[in-house]
C-alpha cells in the first residue's frame, strides 16, 4: 500500500521530494527512502532535477517514469469509437477516431478488431484497456453493459475484449471514468469528496466520496440526468417524460433554438454556440434557462451529498459563460445555508477526454492506493511487474 500511494502521489501532484513525500503520506522518511529506492530499481520512479533551496540542502525530486506503462482507453457511442493510448502519468499519447454501429450485430467485432489494429501500432509496456460507456455496468472486473443509447442490454462488454485481446479490461460508466481521471489528475486530486458533473449529449454525474468513486448498488448512480423535472415533459430517451436530460441536453437545446426560430433546421450546438458569441440574446437566453434547470438539480444532490468541490466538464463546456448567467444564482438559491459557499470548478474539455477517463480506469490501479478492480486488477498490477522486470533485465 505504501508503494502505492507514492505512485498515486507522483501521479497526481507531480514531482516531489523524499521529505515531502513523508510529509504527505504520514509515514517515516527512512520508510520513503527504502521505499523510492525499490521503486527506482523497478523503473517506476525516477530522480529529477534539485529541488531551489532556501537556505539548507537542496532536495532530489522525484517523478514518474512515464514510459513505466501505458493503457488504452476506450469511448464508446452509439455512431463512434474513440480510442487513447495514455501514458502513467496521464498524458495523451495518441488518439483514433473511427465510425462506430453500436446497433449492429457486429458491433463487439468490429469493436474487437479497431482495438486490435490500435494496438499493434503502440506501446509494447501495455498494461490493459479501459472502457467508458453511457450506461450502467455492474462491475469494473467483469462489464455486463446495459445502455439505452447504445441500445445494448445485459452485453457482455468485458469478457468478449478479455477472450479476444489477451488483456485486463475494465468498464464503467463514461462519467465514472471521468472522476476517476478527475481524482488522479484532476482538480479533485485535491479532495476527498466531489461531484463532477458533465454536460452535453447526456447530463451525467460521477460521485467521489471519501477518495472513491461511489457506484451504487448495480453501477447506476449518478444518474443525474434522468431526475424528473415535469412529470408531463418532453419523453426521454430513457422512456420517461420530463428527465433533465430531456430539457437540456443537446439534442434538446437545439430543438428548443429550432422550435424558438434561433437555429435554422440544419443547425447544430455548435451554431447555437456562435449565435451566443455573436451577442444572439436568444440564443444566450436558452443557454441561461439550461442553466437554471441545471442548478437547482444539483443544488439538490450538493445538498444530500455535501460534497466539497462541484466540477462541471463536457462537450457543453465550450459555452459554459452562458450558462453559468442562470446556473449560479439557481444554484445558491437552492442550497441550504450550510452549503452555499461549496465551489464551482469548470475543466477545460478537449475532444479525447473520454477516452483519456476510460484508461484511468487502468492507470488507477498502480497510481491510486483505493483502486481495487478484482482480478482485473491484480492483472494490471502484474503486468506492471513484468514490465519494470524487463527493463532491469536490459
């Protein structure tokens, strides 16, 4: 566990000394030194630069070795595939856009074979795959997958990956995938409990609590976007009527703009974006009211969940300035006394954030000292042995 929870502070806030790390971990410095020596000798950990002094001796940092191992993730849509190959420390090594049919019969295929094709142009220090879809899934370790949008039920995610790539996979919820990268590299590295909350095709939330990641009894909590607004509202996608997600997700906002006369019949979030930056009122105006609906949703789950940070990212980010005009004050006016001070955090989005989240799942295992994933796990955790073994041997 010490070994851990060193990597875990490496991965998460960077490079640091061996005094600090004792500090932080709460553990003897002789402990630290024996423990970063063995970790150097696996090729884990190695020694930077000196760390400026201020007055006594100067210290040897102490970083990641990011080509330690790497992982592939996986986003899953119902019209595309998104894959990342991402280096122990977070970083986006490369990234693959390929058309996707999650309707087909030949989906898992087809899914198999872009993955495989992936995977031959990469890394040889592969420590396993990670996969984020919009649905539920009932364990990391074993990822049976029930998706309303991808139209799967009870699909058997990931032994199909497991059988056919000879790799540890893991599966979870997209926006649980996205705390855990949030937790590692995130602004919630710097919380034990937080909300992160993503906009966009879906409204989703992953739920962070006491450093872990709460799934809920089958996978499904978190589930923000299908919290009833209006019992007598637009029909969801999830079959019932009125669903935030069915107000304010993308697909509706653009029906709003198109019914309102904003956007014309081919446009698209992205138009209704420009609109707003070219000072369009109606189109702000609709991004504001989104804001307002969104706010008092979760003004209701900060109220219950009493989290210390709430991190908002996603697709919809990108007109965030618009809808923070009605998110904010919905969102305080709601809150109980006690709560109303709790931050607001706004990460910045990029188009391979997803699957970035998916290989979390895996890099969590060696960098995040609460990460379990079963048997999946102890397979990362053996390929990362194999791995530093092969560097020493060469």
């Amino acid at each position: 566990m010490n070994r851990s929870a060193i990597l875990a502070q490496l991965g998460a806030y960077g490079p640091a000394s061996r005094a600090v790390l004792a500090r932080k971990l709460e553990v003897t410095p002789p402990l630290v030194t024996q423990l970063v020596k063995q970790l150097i000798l696996d090729g884990l950990v190695q020694e930077l630069h000196l760390s400026p002094s201020s007055g006594g001796r100067p210290s040897r940092m102490l970083g990641l070795v990011s080509t330690a191992g790497h992982a592939i993730g996986v986003k899953i849509a119902p019209e595309q595939v998104t894959l990342v190959e991402v280096s122990i420390d977070g970083v986006v090594i490369r990234s693959q856009n390929s058309a996707f049919d999650s309707a087909s019969h030949m989906a898992l295929s087809s899914l198999v074979e872009l993955l495989r094709n992936f995977i031959a142009g990469g890394t040889t220090h592969l420590l396993g795959i990670g996969v984020g879809v919009p649905g539920e899934i009932d364990e990391q370790s074993v990822g049976i997958v029930n998706s309303t949008q991808l139209g799967w039920s009870r699909v058997p995610l990931g032994s199909t990956m497991r059988n056919a790539l000879n790799l540890p996979v893991l599966v979870d919820n997209n926006v649980n995938a996205l705390s855990v990268a949030e937790r590692l590299f995130g602004q919630g590295r710097f919380f034990k409990d937080f909300l992160v909350v993503t906009i966009g095709t879906g409204i989703g939330a992953g739920i962070v609590a006491d450093g872990k990641v709460f799934r809920g009894h089958e996978g499904g909590a978190g589930d923000l976007g299908h919290i009833t607004i209006d019992t007598n509202g637009p029909l969801c996608q999830c079959g019932n009527r009125g669903c935030l997600e069915a107000y304010i997700g993308e697909k509706a906002l653009t029906k709003i703009a198109k019914e309102e006369g904003v956007l014309k019949e081919d446009g698209d979030m992205t138009t209704l974006t420009e609109l707003a930056n070219r000072g369009d009122e109606s189109a702000r105006a609709i991004f504001k009211h989104a804001g307002q609906l969104l706010g008092r949703v979760i003004a209701g789950a900060v109220n219950i969940l009493d989290p210390e940070i709430v991190i908002i990212l996603g697709e919809g980010t990108e007109s965030w300035r618009y809808w923070s005009t009605g998110f904010g004050p919905a969102l305080r006016s709601a809150l109980t006394p006690s709560k109303r001070e709790v931050a607001i955090g706004i990460e910045t989005w990029r188009d391979e954030s997803w699957a970035r989240g998916a290989a979390c799942l895996v890099l969590a295992i060696p960098l995040d000292e609460t990460a379990g994933a079963g048997d999946q796990g102890e397979l990362v955790r053996a390929r990362l042995r194999i791995a530093a073994n092969s560097r020493n041997s060469n």
